[in-house]
C-alpha cells in the first residue's frame, strides 16, 4: 500500500514529503486509519533536540485523527470499519500502571512512544528506495494519509464532529485540560496561574474557565494573552514585575494551582513563589537545564509535580472534551490553523515564531 507521508530524515533538516510503502495489514488489535486531520505538537519538534535517541530517519505525528478502513478483529474489535476516531498516545496495556487506570504512566511508556516502538514490530514503512522508516511514533505516525496504530490507542468519537480538527484532543488539548480537570481536580472556589499560553496553556486556561476555577494566564506574547483573555483568563505579562506578588493579589492570597508549560527555571520558582499554601505547581514540559529552586519555594505544605498527558485515560478525558466543546465550554477550534501536509515545513516555521498555536496537517486527496 503506497501513500503520502512527511518524512525527517535528519535532526536538522525539512520534512520532505514522499511516497511510502507500508507493507503489512493490520494484525490482531490493530487499525489501519486513513488520516483527516494531525497536530503538530512540540513533541514532534523536539525530536530535533534529541540527541539520537529517536530514530530517523522517521514518520512522526502523533495527534492523528482518521477513519478506520481496515482492521484485524481481537480483543479490541468494538472499533470497527468506517468509525470516526481519535489517536493517542501507545501503553502496553498489562503493567501495573496501565491495569490501574494510568496508561501515561505505563512502564513502557518511554520505549513504545518515544524510541522505536515494539520490540516485535518488524519493518513496516519503507521509503521509495525500500529503505526502513522508523513507523510507530507514539503508536502513529500520523503526519501521513495512513497510519496503522494499535486500537487501544484509538477513541471513538461522534461522525457529526469535525474530525479533522480533532487530533490536538489527543495530546496537546488532552495535557493542557487533563492538568486541571484530572491532576487538579479544580472546582469553583480554586484559583489556577498557567505559565505559557501555548496549546497546552491555553487548553488549561479553557478547562479552568468550564470547571468555575479563575485562571492567570502568563506569557511573553501579546496576541497568546489576549487569547488567553478571550478564554476567561486575567492576562498577565511574563516580564511584570514582582511577578509573584502580583499574582498572588489576583488570586486572592495565591493560587492554589500553577501549571508550568515554558520548563523556564525562574518561572518556575515565580510559580511557587505565587501559591497558597498546601498549593501545587504541575510541570508538563521537559527541563533542559538544571532546575535550582530557592529557598522558601516549598515551605508551607507548597509542591511540585510532573504530569504526563494530563493524567489522562484518553478513552475517558476525549469524549469529556468533546462534550465541552458542544456545549461551546472548550473551544479548541479557535486554536487551529489547517495546512496542508506539503506545508508541513511552514507550519513548524509558523509553530516556531509563535504565527500559529495549534498547527494541523492535512493529507492531500483524502476520501479519493
């Protein structure tokens, strides 16, 4: 089977867009998706900044949504032909944490998503050379026509949404609101500062806005932050001064809730400075640097947590969104700019200098 798929062939180079074989059907609990609509997410950007570690050269995508056109039956066969879905991210479905309702937690996590997949996968991608590509990124590889993904990975959503702008629910959406509705629990009455008003902020200061909680929006960008306003957000410039402080009159007494996206050291610490006490400072992003933390950051019962995908079941948190966006409570749509899949090298331009929050990539010829 031979389709359009953006290819990164090396950490510094464009995506080029190629024709690809994919020379296997899908086995037992797997789905072969043709591709409406995929996100692109810093994770994908930050392959780039990963030392080797992921192997190229690679199809990447991982907030793919689709239409099932093939599947293999198994345990997982409630997924069936023609359904509409929505991708997320790989587990393996049989450690401890995925048994106890915390796949983003799986043992696994690491080596299915990030660094090659499966250890039985055999090649399954090839380039028009023949040449194996590295084909399961985050059980994906969407920024494609199709992907063949495990079904556990998929959701089922509603025909009458727009599926081409569903992907983003999958992962950057999916960790921004996770934070707050499932990590937080945050209710009317809870106060919430979110540091970056990217994707994922901006899918927290949305859900913060439908669960009652005020938010704090802070960011260096002036058109995030009056987007972050639009969404329910008070606005505020990351170079204030006396951050903290001004932070903690806006939220009366502190917040009880920070969520940290920009992984920037004295943010972090401005973060915490800024709580309640007993409040708490999720982190979603990856720290590239040491994170010192100065001294009275975490006194008074104040602490600080790493979050993965939300916390999320996607199976769960997807429909929970979808449900808010009807409701006209989360909406991501406004977020979204389409290109497609031959742009994909101007969407990360875009993504990169702050042009567009949310790119989503769509293959050409699609349903033809």
């Amino acid at each position: 089977m031979r389709f359009q798929a953006a290819v990164l062939r090396s950490y510094d180079g464009p995506f080029t867009v190629e024709e690809v074989t994919l020379r296997t059907e899908p086995a037992e609990g797997e789905i072969l998706v043709e591709i409406a609509g995929c996100g692109m997410c810093r994770t994908d950007l930050a392959v780039r900044r990963s030392a080797g570690r992921s192997p190229l050269p690679a199809v990447l995508g991982h907030e793919g949504a689709g239409v099932v056109v093939r599947t293999c039956g198994g345990p997982e066969a409630a997924i069936g032909v023609g359904d509409h879905v929505v991708l997320s991210f790989d587990s393996c479905g049989r450690c401890r944490n995925c048994l106890g309702a915390a796949p983003a937690y799986c043992d696994s996590f690491a080596a299915l998503n990030l660094f090659g997949g499966r250890a039985e996968d055999t090649p399954r991608l090839t380039d028009a050379t023949g040449a194996a590509l590295a084909p399961r990124w985050f059980g994906q590889s969407s920024f494609a026509r199709y992907a063949l993904v495990p079904a556990r990975n998929a959701v089922r959503v509603d025909p009458a949404l727009p599926l081409e702008l569903l992907g983003p629910l999958g992962c950057g959406f999916l960790t921004g609101a996770g934070a707050v509705l499932n990590t937080f629990g945050a209710g009317p009455g809870d106060t919430l500062v979110v540091l970056g008003a990217g994707a994922v902020g901006l899918a927290a200061v949305m859900a913060a806005t439908a669960a009652g909680a005020p938010a704090v929006a802070v960011d260096r960008h002036p058109r995030r932050l009056a987007l972050a306003e639009r969404f329910g957000a008070i606005p505020l410039p990351a170079e204030t001064a006396g951050l903290p402080e001004r932070i903690r009159r806006l939220t009366d007494g502190g917040a009880q809730y920070a969520l940290d996206t920009t992984a920037s050291p004295p943010l972090v610490n401005d973060a915490l400075r800024a709580l309640r006490p007993t409040g708490t400072l999720g982190l979603v992003a990856r720290l590239h640097t040491a994170l010192p933390l100065e001294p009275g950051t975490l006194d008074r019962g104040r602490g600080i947590r790493h979050i993965c995908e939300g916390d999320a079941v996607p199976g769960l948190l997807i429909p929970r969104l979808t449900g808010l966006w009807r409701a006209g409570r989360f909406p991501f749509d406004q977020l979204i700019r389409a290109y497609p899949l031959s742009e994909i090298n101007r969407a990360e331009r875009d993504c990169d200098e702050g042009r567009v929050v949310k790119p989503v990539l769509l293959p050409e010829g699609r349903g033809r």
